[in-house]
C-alpha cells in the first residue's frame, strides 16, 4: 500500500510528463466523472441516507443534481475558457501578441466536508480536472459511508495515474498536510482553516477557504408573510440546517416576528407533518457529538423556544425549532448554529438591523426578504457578504455562472462553473515579441535623455494607445 508521499510524487510524475495536458484527456476524464455520477446514483443515495439519513429528493438535487448540472456546463464550455485570452496594447507593444494563458497549477489537495460529502468534494474536482491538474481528494471521515464510497469509485472510473484519494481522521488530514502541493481547496470550519493555513505557509502554497459564518435573513417592509415562511422554513431545515449557506438567524420588527411566528408554524405542519420525527423528509444531525453541541447551545441560551424544542438522542433528531426574544450577545450569536435552530432577534429600524450585520463577520450569504425593492437594494449596497440573495435561500448557489464564495472569515476565493476552472489555473502573462521597431526601443537604451523619455512615456501610455486608433 502506497504512503502518502508516495501518492503525491506519483501524481508529481505523472503531471510532469504532460498527460493531463491535452484538452481530449481532460474531456475524458470528465465524462468518466459524470459516468460515475449516473451509474452510481442509487449507492450515492444509500450512502448519504447512512450518513445523515438524507431523503432521496434533497440529496438528488442538493449532492447528485447540482454535480451532473455542474459537469454539463463545464464540459460544453471549458475548451473555450482555455483559449488564449487576448489583452488590448499600447504603441510600444502593438506589433507584439499579448495574451493571458491558463496553465495548470500542478498536483492540487481538495480536502471535502461531511454535510454534502458528495458535492463539496466532487463540485471542486470538476473544474480541477478541467484546468488540467492532478488531484488528490480527501473525503470527509464524519461521513464515512459517501467518503468510502468515492474512494472506491473514483479509482474505478478516473485515471489512477493522475487522481487519488486518501481517507482518514484528523491526524491522516494533519500528515497529508506535511506534503507539498500546489494548491489546497478546503471547505469546513474556521478553526480547521486555520490550521490549513498554517501547514500551507510552510511551502507558500495558496488556498481556497470554503468556510461559513452566521448568514442573516432580514425581513421587513411590506412582504408576503405566507410565502416567506415557506422560503425561509425550506432553506433553513434543508439538510435539517446544516448547510453552511442556511439562514442562521432572522431580524425583523416585532409586527413582522408576531406574524411570522403562526406561519411558520403552519408551514412546519404543512411541509413535516404533526410528528416531525416520524416525517422522512427530514435528515438527521450527522453524530452524537454534534447533537450535543446544538443541544447545549439550545440550553445555554437566554431566548423562548416557541416552535419545536424536541430531541432525541439515539435517533439524533432535533426537532426543527425557533427562538425568540434572543439578544445579540445570545449563546445563540456566538457562533454557526450548523443545524435547526432559528433565532429571531428584534430591531426597531432597517438601519438598525444593517448595522447589526456590519458589526459582526462578513457572511457567506445574505438574505432579505421584502415586496420593497427600496429595502432590497438598500441592505445590498449597505452590507457585504460572500453572496446575496432577495426573497429565497439558498438557491443562489445552484447556478453554475455565479461564483460561490466568502468574503473575509466566510473564505478566501470562489468557485462553480468557470469560477472553479479559474481557482485551479495560473494565470500566465505572455508577451510574444520580434525584432521589429527596434529603432523606437533604442528609446529605452543608455544613454538616457529628457528627451528619450519623454517619448518613451508616450508610447507606453493608454495615451499613446488611444491616439494610435
């Protein structure tokens, strides 16, 4: 059985002899991803249903759905995003071809999560593999199942020349980290992050931070209550909340708060039923340990459980469950809930509400929900965050041709789509020149005069461009 080092050196060997150069073998290798996908899609699903008990149709839209949509864009359009890209030129360099070129960056680490074990660990590999790097995949260990299923798949289906996957715990994680690649991808926590960091520094290797962070939801202004309900309560106790783009928390005025509250719990009903554990359209928190979590963050704070409350241990549940009366100092507010607990908290004016916002982390995604487009655009260009999106959750991350990402402690860079091709690539500056205009280079040849330089100021200019047309 292979080390670890020795994994890398081979992915080295192989990414230095060219292979995964050429655009058929990219194309290749992501048809054979998407064979994997498809053919594969029932053990998919058994697999994410052990590990989180995901109900068939979240995990086929949110795990399987969004990686196929994904695979479809960038295989129709990643020969086109490796084309040369031509910049425009001054008088200086007019006869010159200038262009940017996107060249792979080498052996890359994408090191997955358990909430969507299958989409945050495939989603990035895509656009890895299209921009024509080797990849070494790092499952998530909290969820086993998915993680044992990729790595017995992907050797099946992709290049084992130029693709591996190491499973493993923290202290596997930790030892991969020793080695030298030339990108990491991480998407997790804030405190694992920064030791990703750490280990990265070693070699100056640069990162992608797929984090997250307390994402806000403000409702106010004239709104559709019944509607927002449902939007809200299905982005917020999808994957029973743990999902790093949820809405963490809710900020409205108490009028809107006191009519929120009986369609919320219409729309809970409604959506789970009267005995929401017995409902299989809910998922389960993934371990004890992160039951306990929740369940002491529940208990440590000082707001009034108004819907739900319920747990169970054995069966990992907790019932999908709001507080009101919480403060912004709140057990609550102190971190990520990462699971279905809604607090509410009271403002008394939208200004108020932004500047709550702006006082704390910047987001991985911002939500208001208003019938006012004035509201609308006052909280996107008052507030900063990863994403931003009016009136729905979540949804903003299903299109492939938006970048996905945080800003500040909710990440560093962005991927989907193009984006993702782009994190994966260098971006080479080229200049191709000849020997010609060698009289007017002379300008820049000692010995040096006010004259000379006067010139030569000129044809390097946007100036000296603009009056060239």
């Amino acid at each position: 059985m292979e080390t670890q080092r020795q994994v890398v050196d081979r992915l080295g060997s192989a990414f230095r002899s060219g292979i995964t150069i050429p655009e058929q073998f990219r194309q290749t290798q992501l048809t054979k991803l998407m064979s994997m996908i498809k053919d594969n899609e029932e053990r998919i699903l058994d697999a994410l249903h052990k590990d989180l008990a995901k109900p068939k149709f979240e995990a086929v839209m949110s795990e399987v759905d969004i990686v196929i949509n994904d695979l479809h864009h960038t295989i129709a359009n990643f020969t086109t995003w490796m084309q040369p890209e031509y910049v425009s030129k001054n008088l200086a360099t007019k006869l010159d071809d200038c262009s940017i070129r996107r060249e792979p960056l080498g052996v890359v680490l994408i090191i997955g999560a358990w909430n969507y074990p299958l989409q945050l660990t495939i989603l990035p590999m895509i656009g890895a593999i299209a921009a024509g790097n080797c990849v070494v995949i790092k499952p998530s260990d909290v969820s086993a199942v998915t993680g044992a299923l990729i790595a017995e798949l992907i050797p099946k289906y992709l290049s084992q020349e130029c693709y591996a996957v190491v499973c493993g715990d923290a202290e596997e994680t930790k030892a991969l980290l020793q080695n030298r690649f030339d990108h990491i991808f991480y998407t997790g926590s804030q405190p694992v992050a920064r030791t990703i960091l750490q280990a990265a520094a070693v070699h100056l290797t640069p990162v992608t931070l797929e984090l997250g962070g307390k994402c806000p939801c403000i409702i106010y202004g004239r709104v559709n209550i019944e509607a927002a309900a449902r939007r809200l309560v299905w982005a917020k106790f999808f994957n029973l909340g743990q999902s790093c783009v949820a809405p963490d928390y809710v900020l409205c005025s108490p009028a809107t708060r006191d009519a929120l509250l009986p369609a919320i719990r219409e729309v809970l009903e409604a959506f789970y039923g009267k005995e929401p554990q017995n409902c299989p359209d809910l998922s389960r928190i993934v371990t004890p340990r992160h039951w306990t979590r929740l369940m002491e963050l529940l208990k440590r704070s000082s707001g009034k459980v108004v819907v739900g409350g319920e747990s169970n241990l054995d069966d990992k549940y907790i019932a999908p469950t709001v507080v009101v009366d919480v403060a912004e100092d709140d057990a609550l507010m102190e971190e990520e809930i990462f699971g279905p607990i809604l607090p509410i908290l009271t403002v008394e004016s939208l200004e108020k509400g932004i500047d709550l916002i702006n006082r704390r982390e910047r987001p991985l995604a911002l939500y208001v929900f208003s019938d006012e487009s004035s509201v609308v655009t006052t909280v996107l260009e008052n507030t900063r965050s990863g994403g931003f999106c009016s009136n729905d959750g979540i949804v903003h991350m299903t299109l492939p041709t938006l970048p996905f990402g945080g800003v500040g402690a909710s990440g560093w860079g962005s991927y989907h789509g193009r984006w993702t091709f782009e994190t994966f690539s260098h971006q080479r500056a080229c200049m191709l020149r000849g020997w010609a205009l060698e009289r007017l280079n002379r300008l820049r040849y000692p010995p040096y005069s006010d004259n000379k330089l006067s010139w030569l100021r000129w044809t390097t200019s946007s100036k000296g461009s603009c009056s060239l047309m």
